[in-house]
C-alpha cells in the first residue's frame, strides 16, 4: 500500500471509530420503545389470564349443569324404583286381601248352608 492511502485509511478508520455522542433524545425514545413494548406485552398477557379464567368458569358451570342433570336423573330413577316398590307391596297386599275375603265368603257360605241344612232338619 501507499503511503499517502495508508494515511487516508487510518484517517477514514480514525474517523468511524471516534466516539460520537447520543442524541439528547435517543435515551428517551428506547426508553419509551421498551414501555410500549412491555404495556403491549402486558395487555397480552392479561387478555390470555382473562381468556383463561373465562375458559375454566365455563367449564365448571359446564360440569355443574351435567352433574346437577345426572343429579336429576338418578333421583328420578331412584323415585321410579320406589315407585314399582310400592306397587308391587300393595298388589301383594291386595292379593293377601282378596284371597282372605274370599275365603271368609267361603266360611260365610258353608255357614249358611249348614244353617240351611239344619233348618231343614
């Protein structure tokens, strides 16, 4: 290289690596760059914590409509079951019943043809 170059290369290179001083506002503006960033950022995350809390509200009310009708059901059939219970004692009942009526009209009725029979006498 030449020398006369050479000179104007540590010239240029002197140059572009001297300290130059900041803007006065440049410290500002990152600094107002970094805010907005983290107030979006922030608006982000609280969107998300709210879309989350309303996701799980929606599912325990979700959970609480299918457990109250499973509730329901199971009552129902729990009363249903009752139901048949209580049917099948008074057929039984009845049953017990017709067949004693029926043999105190049998008595009733040997009763009066003896009664008959010794009129008759």
């Amino acid at each position: 290289m030449e020398p006369e170059s050479t000179d104007d290369f540590e010239r240029d290179l002197h140059t572009a690596l001297e300290r130059i001083p900041a803007p006065p506002a440049l410290k500002r503006k990152l600094m107002e760059r970094r805010q907005a960033r983290y107030v979006a950022r922030r608006r982000r995350v609280v969107w998300w914590q709210r879309m989350a809390t309303a996701a799980a509200l929606l599912c325990v009310l979700a959970g609480a409509l299918m457990w109250r009708s499973a509730e329901r059901r199971r009552q129902g059939e729990e009363a249903r079951r009752e139901v048949i219970v209580a049917l099948r004692i008074t057929s039984r009942a009845l049953k017990q019943m017709e067949s004693q009526l029926a043999a105190h009209n049998q008595n009733l009725l040997s009763r009066a043809q003896m009664g008959k029979s010794n009129n008759q006498e």
